[in-house]
C-alpha cells in the first residue's frame, strides 16, 4: 500500500497497523466493503469508495488496480448507471463475509469456560481432515469440541478428563505466539485512539469512518484465526479478551459518526438516509 505524505490520525493508523504486515489495498477494499457497504444495501459509487480509500492513505491508482483485480477474479461486481460506475461484494463473497461477522463482532470468544473438549484419536493411514471445532495437534490426533465439532467419531478413539501436565510445545501448538503478538500489536496500535476518545475527542465523520474499517482490519485478521478455547487451555497472559474488549469499545464509539459520513455521501440501501442499520447496531452487544 502506498501512503501519502499528508498526516492525520487515520493515516498514522494505517501506517503501524501495516508493520510488521503490510496492508494489502485490495483487502482493505474487502474489508470497507463488508463492514460499512454491506448493511447498506451492499453498493457503493467507485468515487465515494475512493474517498474513503483516499482517506486511508492509498493513492488513487493503486485503488483502480486494486479494484480492478477484485472485479477479474470474482470478489466483486461493476454495474454502470449513466457515467457512474457502482461496485459491490460478488454474492458468495457477501454471504462469506456475513458467515465470518458471527465471529468478528461477537462481544465474546466462541467458547465458554469449561467447554467439553476430548482428546481424538484417528486412525488409518490418511490425514486428519479439517473440520469446525477441531485443531489437529498431529495426523491422527485432534483437540475437539465436543459441542462443535462436526463430524463425529466414527472408527475413533475418544478420551475426554483432566490435564495432569500441559508442556509448553502443546500450549504453543493450541496458542501460537504469533496470535499473541498480532493481538498486541492492534493493541498498541488503537490503545492512543481510545485514549483520545476517552478524553473527550470527537473525530470528523470520515476518520471515525476509516479508523473503524482499520480497527476491524486488523481484527478480522486475528479474530478468524482464534480457536475459542477455554481458559484453562491458554497460556498465562494470553491477550484475546483484553484485544476483543477494546475492539468492542472503540468500535462502539466510532459506529456512530461513522454512519453519519455514508449517509451524506449517498450510501442508502434504497437511496434514502437512515438510522444505524440494525446489523451495525448489533454487533458487539
């Protein structure tokens, strides 16, 4: 992503959110598209969306290219009404993004405390097929939950009780310090942010707009990724609560004036302004 020399409080955002991983703008794109476009019908005009790319710190072109290549490979759609062209998510990828907001937005991880978790053992000579709910710890051994996982237990040896020991190779196998790290990083990242919110700042409509599609970014990432496992799973210190909190707060506070800015710039399911669309308005309660 290439950055413009202007700064702002966005674009400072935007910068260290892409270190150490570099923000890719067409999945920047993605991300606008699913939190802000989607529960407003969906389309939005190639100029408005490019207002808010602007905003971000991507230059025009690499916007254009990045546009181009979602449209040639499927991720979204182009229609033309006079000398305005309007994009939106292709339908699987509104229904992907829509299946995976159950787990972005939700205000707790997916797994209570004490959740029935067993030891599988499969055997046979073929790899363990990935499945919900359950992590492969080697080619014939899962962690499953029991609550989730899918496809039963046929032919499969099942053990569920009490961890005696938990060395750390097995922990990092469940917890990889990677996720821990991603988690700190959006911390330090937005922890300013909320700061500045705490005191009182009221961000124009577009920031709040562009920090809350940064925010859910760099969340989304981390939130897909994470297994939903119990405490007594973790690692001590591990971040998940504390990172999902402040995304649940800052998101909360930005929501608003946000939705104000898509509607002066025209974005209306059925063309007219609205109240914060429901789907907004639920998530992370």
């Amino acid at each position: 992503m290439n950055l413009l020399t202007e700064t702002s409080l966005a674009k400072e955002v935007a910068r260290q959110l892409g270190s150490p991983v570099r923000l890719k703008t067409w999945s920047l794109i993605v991300t606008v598209f699913g939190d802000a476009i989607l529960p407003r019908g969906g389309s939005v005009a190639a100029s408005t969306l490019g207002d808010i790319m602007e905003a971000m710190g991507v230059e025009a072109g690499a916007m254009r290219t990045a546009i181009s290549r979602l449209a040639k490979d499927g991720w979204v759609e182009r229609r033309r009404d006079g000398r305005t062209s309007y994009y939106r998510l292709a339908g699987q990828r509104e229904r992907e993004f829509r299946d995976a907001g159950e787990r972005i937005y939700a205000v707790t991880g997916l797994q209570a405390e004490g959740g029935r978790w067993a030891l599988v053992f499969q055997g046979g000579e073929g790899e363990n097929a990935e499945c919900a709910g359950a992590i492969p710890l080697s080619r014939n051994w899962l962690l499953a939950d029991l609550d989730r996982y899918e496809t039963g237990f046929p032919e499969a040896m099942v053990y569920q009780g009490s961890f005696l020991q938990m060395p750390d190779w097995f922990q990092k196998l469940l917890a990889p310090q990677d996720e821990a790290d991603a988690m700190h990083h959006l911390i330090a990242v937005f922890a300013p942010v909320a700061k500045k919110l705490e005191k009182g700042w009221q961000p124009e409509p577009l920031e709040a707009l562009v920090l809350r599609c940064l925010l859910i970014h760099g969340w989304r990432r981390i939130a897909l990724r994470l297994k939903g496992l119990p405490g007594e799973l973790l690692p001590g210190g591990w971040p998940e609560d504390e990172c999902r909190a402040l995304v649940a707060q800052l998101y909360r506070k930005l929501a608003a004036p946000s939705e104000v800015w898509l509607d002066q710039a025209g974005v209306h399911a059925g063309g007219r302004p609205s109240d914060m669309p429901a789907d907004v308005a639920a998530r992370f309660s």
